[in-house]
C-alpha cells in the first residue's frame, strides 16, 4: 500500500513532468511499470512508491536515473553513496535517510536447518 504525502514529493513531482515531457500516459506507464493505473496516478498525485522495481523499469524507459525520480538527485559514484552493511551497522551514528527496501528470505528450508542442527 502506498502512503500519501501531505506535501508534494519530488518523486510525484519529477514523475509528472518526465511522463509530460515524453508523452507517455499513465496507462502506458502502467504497463511499462507492471502496475495498475490507479497506482501511477497516485504516484503522480503524491503517494510514495513501495515497488521499487516498478519505479526502476518506469525510470529505465523514460531514460532516467533511479535515485533521480525517486528524489531528485543525480546519480554518483555508487562507492560514494552507498555504504556497506558492515559499516551502516557498526558505527553508531550512521543515520540511514532516503528510500530503503530490504527482504530477508529463507534459503534453508526449515526441514533442512532440523537435520543440520540434529533435531527431529
């Protein structure tokens, strides 16, 4: 589910005017994305996105750099931007901000992790 934004976001703002610009509608948009139409309307009106992989197909076919539709910066160097997990979770006064998305998934199934552990 997406949340709405009391104030506009860059994400909304920068995703109208791309898709102006270019003349894509937000049906075309969907399609491109694998959303609803109602989805890109709410991201055009404010809502802020929890597909990050729609919104990266979205950006790589309007021609656009990820982090500058989501937030309205350019692109650096990823070495610069982005620290390693060691280093987010070591040093205590890291503060995480902007956009985050992490999944956990299982790749031992739990009969598995039984039997290497010795339990029944």
């Amino acid at each position: 589910m997406t949340r709405r934004s009391k104030k506009s976001n860059p994400f909304a703002n920068i995703l109208r005017s791309v898709m102006a610009e270019r003349r894509v509608s937000a049906r075309q948009a969907a399609k491109i994305a694998g959303v609803s139409h109602s989805t890109i309307i709410d991201w055009q009106t404010g809502s802020s996105p929890d597909n990050y992989l729609a919104v990266k197909r979205l950006s790589e076919a309007l021609g656009i750099g990820f982090s500058y539709l989501l937030t309205g910066t350019h692109d650096q160097s990823v070495d610069s931007i982005v620290p390693s997990l060691t280093s987010v979770f070591s040093d205590g006064d890291t503060v995480f901000d902007g956009y985050a998305k992490i999944t956990i998934q299982r790749l031992v199934p739990r009969t598995d992790i039984k039997n290497i552990y010795g339990k029944s």
